[in-house]
C-alpha cells in the first residue's frame, strides 16, 4: 500500500489535527547559505507557485518556502524530466486546484511525478486535505511524503535536481532544543497575511521573506 492509499484512509478516518508523517527517510539538513549560493534558489510566499526545470549547472537548483506554519506546500517533481511545481497555499485548496490541473499538462503522458505535502499546525482544519488526496487519486500520482500538523515552524527547499525535500538550517548551524517551536497565534498569522496583501504584487525573491512579529 502506497502513502497516497494510507493518507487517504488516514482522512477517512477523522484526522484529530495533531503530528502526521509518511516518509520513508528523514529531510536533509541544507544550509541557507548553500542554497543562496550563486542566487540557486527562488524563495516562495504564501498563496504563490513556482515552476522550475532543473538541466544543467546554470539553473536555480533550489525552491525555498522558509516560515511553512498555518500555510501549506505541495509539490510536485517529474523523475523523468526534473521538472518542479511547488505551491504555498493558506486555505484557498480552489486556487490551487486549478492551478495544479493546468499545470499537469506540462508534465506530459509519460510523466513520473511524486508529491509532497507538508505545514499545518495542531488542531487546523483539515478539510483541504481531502480535495488533494482525492486529487492526487484522480491523477495517479504517486506520494511520496507527508509532514502535517505539529506546533512547529518548518523551512523546507525542494530540490528540483535530485527531487526530494531539505529542511534549511536558516542560521547554518543545527537548531536549539525548542527553537523551532511556533510561537504565532492563526490570528497574527492572517493579520501578516492581510498586510502582505495589500502591499505592491511580487511573484518571488532570491531573498528570504522577514518573519512577521507576533
């Protein structure tokens, strides 16, 4: 039985909120400076997207989306073609949706795509899980982590060369007992989103966002 199968009776079931994982080996250490070397990585924001395929040394190797909390990222990675789509969404599964469907043309018939699903915090609603469970079903694909839920700030790169996720060391050194401990309420969480909003569009920077205060 695969974890796309596992997840989905998981959903079935009644998630109650609280740590999910569905992997078959820990995340990598990656520090900040590595993938910030030579501008290799696009750092994604929250209710964004970001297409990259990797084919050679001169290419950004690297998709970043540093602060994941209430905010959700899903990926998907071609084997075949080293081509990437990573979203950052925070409750708008339609947007996403949509996204992904148009998206999957790209990959073609013969793609071989595995999918990601990591964020959430402890006690959020999981009622989005289900549209993508059910939409990985839809389009056979095969999912090859989950890592929802947990009261911690996550900094995850998804490399679009080798394919697999990396935790990012943001200080380049390994974190402190309970350094990762998220300490933003959902409500400052959605005022930071709010203000972002209403500042000037930009689609990605090869610098990381600042942590909003809360």
């Amino acid at each position: 039985m695969g974890f796309e199968e596992v997840f989905k009776g998981m959903i079935k079931e009644g998630m109650n909120g609280s740590e999910c994982m569905l992997v078959s080996k820990e995340r990598p250490h990656i520090s900040k400076a590595k993938i910030d070397r030579h501008s290799n990585a696009k750092y994604i924001v929250v209710d964004a997207f970001e297409h990259s395929k990797y084919t050679s040394e001169l290419d950004e190797r690297y998709i970043a989306a540093p602060e994941l909390s209430y905010d959700l990222l899903f990926s998907m990675h071609d084997v075949n073609s080293r081509r990437s789509i990573v979203y950052r969404t925070f409750q708008d599964v339609g947007l996403l949706h949509t996204a992904v469907k148009k998206d999957l043309e790209a990959f073609g018939r013969k793609a071989n795509i595995e999918a990601r699903v990591i964020g959430l915090q402890n006690g959020q609603d999981f009622g989005m899980l289900k549209e993508i469970s059910d939409f990985i079903a839809e389009h056979n694909i095969r999912l090859v982590e989950v890592d929802l839920f947990g009261n911690s700030v996550r900094h995850v790169a998804i490399d679009t060369k080798l394919g697999m996720s990396l935790n990012i060391l943001m200080e380049n050194r390994i974190y402190r007992p309970g350094e990762l401990v998220n300490n933003m309420t959902l409500e400052n969480f959605e005022a930071a989103l709010t203000k972002r909003s209403a500042a000037p569009k930009r689609r990605h920077t090869n610098k990381a966002e600042p942590k909003p205060k809360g």
